[in-house]
C-alpha cells in the first residue's frame, strides 16, 4: 500500500512540474534583430563594427558585408548601438512584439570628420585685381582661414596667361604666398589659388589678374657666367636690366639688330656654337644656323648682322658664310687661302664691306683684312702680329674699325693676354690710333671686346685684370676727352644698338 502512495505522489509531482515548466517557456518569447551597418554618405559596409542592444542582451560584430544578426531577444522596447573607432556612435530604437518576429535595421555612422568644417574661400590679396605694369617677378598673396585651429591648411597656386597655353600649377604651399619668377613682358596673367585642409574638398577662390609691364627698348646687351655657362642680360643704360637668357642652355655674345627688332647671339648646341635669335623680350627663340660658328675658341668666336637685319654673317673654321635670318639662302662668301681660321667678322653698314679676323688653330699669327662682297681683299690692317687680336667694329659710316691687340705680343696655350689694348683704324689715313693709351688703361689689365656707341661718339668695351679669373667689368670711354667709366661690373661681351 506504501509503494503505492509513493508512486501516485511521483506521478502527480512530475505532472505538476511540468505544468509549471510549459507555462514558463511560454511566457519568455523571443524575436531576431538583422541588420547592416554603412558609411553615411558612401553605403560603404563597415566590418568590425561592435553592435549590441540596450537592455543588454547580445554584443556581435559585422562581417565584411556589414551586416550583423542578434537572434533570442526577448520581445520588448531596445536601443540598438554600433560602435567603430574613428566613428560616431550610432543609436536606433526598435520594437520586438511578436514572437518569431525579426526587425531590420540600417545603421549609417559618420566618421569624426564629418563635424569638421571646411576651410574659408581663399581672399587673394596681391597683386589687387587686374593690376597693370607689373615686374617680371610678382609675390602673389592670399588668405584663408579654418575654424578646426589644428587643421593643416595646404594650398594650390595656379597660373595660366593669354600668351600661350602653358599652366603652372605649385602644390603643397603652407605658406600664404607665392613669389612668381620670369614672367614675360606685357602678357595678361590669370591666378587662383585653392585651399584644403586634407578633410574636405579643396575651396577655390575667385580668379584675379594681373599684366606685366611691356617689354623696355633696351639698348645693351652683355652676358654674365653661372658655373660653366653664359647667359645673356638685356638693360637700359640707368642698370634695370632682365635675364635675357637663363643660364640653362649656354649663350653668349649676343648682337642686337634693331631693323629686324631681334637679337641674335651664340648658343652651344651639341657641343657645337649656333646662332640663334630672340625677340627683345628674349621670347620666339629660334635657330638659325644648321653648319655651325666654329674656330679655334668658342669664347672667342663672333659674327655679324646686316644693317637691314635680313642676313647674317659668320665663319666656319676657314670659310665664311652668309645665311637668312629665317635660316634660308645659306652662301658661302669666301674662303682663306692659307687654311687659318675665320674667328671674327664684322660687316659695314652700307653693306659693302667686310672686315675679318683671322688667326691658327691656336688663336695666333693673326690678320686683319677687309674683303668686297665678291670675297675680294681690299684692304690690309694687321698682317701676321704676334699676341692675341680681336674685337672688329665698324664705326657707321665705315671710316672706323675697332680692333684689339695685345702689344705684348705674348702667346701660349692658354691664350692669356697681358697688355691689350684697343685701337681705331682709320681707312682714310690707314693709321691706328691707341684708344686705351689715350684713355689711360689701367697697367696690368687688358682692354677687350670694344663696339662703337650708336652714334659713334663713346666705345663700350670689357676691362679686366690679365690674370684671367679677376671678375670683368664693361666700361666707356668718351672719345671727346678720352675719360673712363663703368657701365656695368660683373659683365662681358657687351653690345650698344
């Protein structure tokens, strides 16, 4: 009877228990959250991100494809959170009723940048717009400012012009302006500057411009050396001056022809010595020659326009040629008839006549003669002298010829001179005067390089110390009374049109 009882009081506990037990799962019912969580702006999947809710049940992270699930959530009211470094964190609310129900939802998260402001519209300050009569080197200035004081702000300079189509573009400026170098004369230039503070997109300014001053008739021309190169400078006689040529590309002696409103000079090309032409403004570089200027030394080489600045004289070793300006109608005017070498040439203004320098492969046995347009030699001025010779000039009305001579008569292979001095051949008299003897050239330096002043009343010439380093410095003498003085210091090769 006992064993009984125990077992009807079992049967009817373990009933009751599992009563209780049925009630309970019923009342825990539960619902999924899926989701996916982007980029605000992009849709861009973010991975990593932690997601859970608030009241806590679940903490998952998203796959590569952003998207997250949270299953066995009871049914209720929660805040859903992502968090991501170097983002803001997001929140959302949803609502499970059901059992079984599942809720998606989209969360977009904003980076930190995205409260960052961007930086002002740049103001340019300099040059003020549509300024005129500018320089050739221009400061060009601006400003901008960023409310974030720890922004970096980086800015990009653009330059374009209505002469050609070339753009500069500086990047990466930290500074509030830019020094813009040479610039060509009388062109109209167009600036704009963009600001960005690596966040946002850049911010441009409005464009402004401004015009160069128009190219000056200058009247001389000399070169200067850097390292191992010539370039030539263009001046007026009070000094302002501008780089006619840079010192990229080797030029030098250069010879202004004001009919054709061009200059030429010499340039190395290939190792070679060409000639080329420029506009005043040392733009429209062009070169004429194709059979190069050659002699024995480059330094020493020169050669001729015509008055009508249409044709151009020059020699090659021992022959001499005559060639357009345009680089056309190359002739061959005459040849040496002992083989020495055409260094120097000058042509009359009247086109008549044509006075040379001729020397060896070393630079000596010197001769000075004048020859017809036929080639014919007319006249004689130097005939075989010892030391070095140079620097042919026709005064205008050809009566005058500059020359050099150094009376020491030393020679060697370094071609150093020690006493040169400069003399006016006279046709009519066939004299030779001393200009630097007669203008007290100072002992111990050498007097080159001389060309006649336009109307013929001073002579611009190169004096130096003989040594052969000292610096240079281009002088005039008046020949009224003789008297001396600077033009320009830390020059040579001069040219007066």
């Amino acid at each position: 009877m006992k064993n009984f009882l125990y077992i009807l009081i079992c049967i009817l506990g373990g009933y009751l228990l599992s009563s209780c037990s049925e009630d309970l799962v019923e009342k825990v019912q539960t619902g999924t959250l899926k989701g996916i969580v982007t980029k605000k702006g992009t849709n861009q999947p973010l991975k990593n991100v932690k997601v859970f809710t608030t009241p806590s049940t679940e903490t998952v992270f998203t796959q590569d494809d952003g998207s997250f699930v949270i299953e066995n959530i009871p049914l209720g009211d929660y805040s859903v959170r992502a968090e991501l470094t170097g983002y803001l964190t997001v929140f959302q609310g949803i609502t499970l009723k059901t059992a079984e129900q599942t809720v998606s939802v989209v969360l977009e998260m904003s980076d930190d940048e995205s409260l960052n402001s961007a930086p002002s519209v740049p103001t340019l300050l300099s040059p003020v717009d549509n300024a005129v009569d500018q320089p050739l080197a221009v400061d060009l200035s601006w400003n901008a400012t960023d409310a974030d004081s720890l922004d970096v702000l980086k800015y990009t300079l653009t330059v374009k012009n209505d002469f050609d189509s070339e753009v500069i573009e500086i990047k990466d400026l930290t500074e509030k302006h830019y020094f813009l170098e040479n610039l060509k004369f009388g062109v109209t230039y167009y600036w704009q500057v963009a600001v960005s503070d690596g966040i946002h997109p850049p911010v441009n300014s409005v464009v402004y411009r401004f015009t160069t001053t128009a190219t000056p008739s200058n009247r001389f021309h000399y070169t200067k050396k850097q390292g191992s190169n010539y370039y030539i400078v263009s001046s007026d006689a009070a000094g302002a001056n501008f780089n006619f040529t840079t010192s990229a590309s080797n030029s030098w002696r250069p010879r202004m022809n004001q009919n054709a409103r061009l200059v030429a000079f010499l340039r190395t090309v290939g190792g070679n010595a060409h000639i080329f032409t420029a506009k005043p403004d040392g733009s429209a570089i062009f070169q004429v020659t194709t059979i190069p200027v050659a002699g024995f030394n480059n330094d020493e080489l020169d050669f001729s326009w015509s008055k009508n600045g249409k044709e151009l004289l020059y020699g090659n070793f021992n022959r001499l040629y005559r060639i357009n300006k345009d680089g056309s109608g190359l002739e061959l005017v005459y040849t040496t008839t002992d083989g020495s070498f055409i260094s120097e040439c000058d042509w009359s203004y009247d086109g008549s006549k044509i006075a040379l320098k001729t020397n060896n492969a070393n630079g000596y046995n010197a001769k000075i003669i004048v020859i017809d347009l036929l080639g014919n030699v007319i006249q004689t001025v130097l005939d075989n002298t010892a030391g070095a010779v140079g620097g042919l000039n026709f005064s205008v009305d050809g009566n005058l010829l500059l020359y050099t001579h150094d009376i020491s008569g030393h020679e060697d292979a370094d071609y150093r001179q020690l006493d040169t001095h400069i003399f006016i051949y006279n046709f009519t008299t066939n004299q030779a005067i001393d200009l630097s003897s007669l203008s007290k050239k100072t002992a111990g330096t050498n007097d080159l390089d001389p060309r006649f002043s336009p109307n013929d009343a001073e002579v611009i010439f190169v004096n130096t110390s003989n040594d052969g380093i000292s610096q240079k410095n281009i002088l005039k003498v008046i020949l009224e009374n003789n008297s001396r003085a600077t033009l320009f210091p830390d020059a040579a090769m001069p040219d007066w049109e």
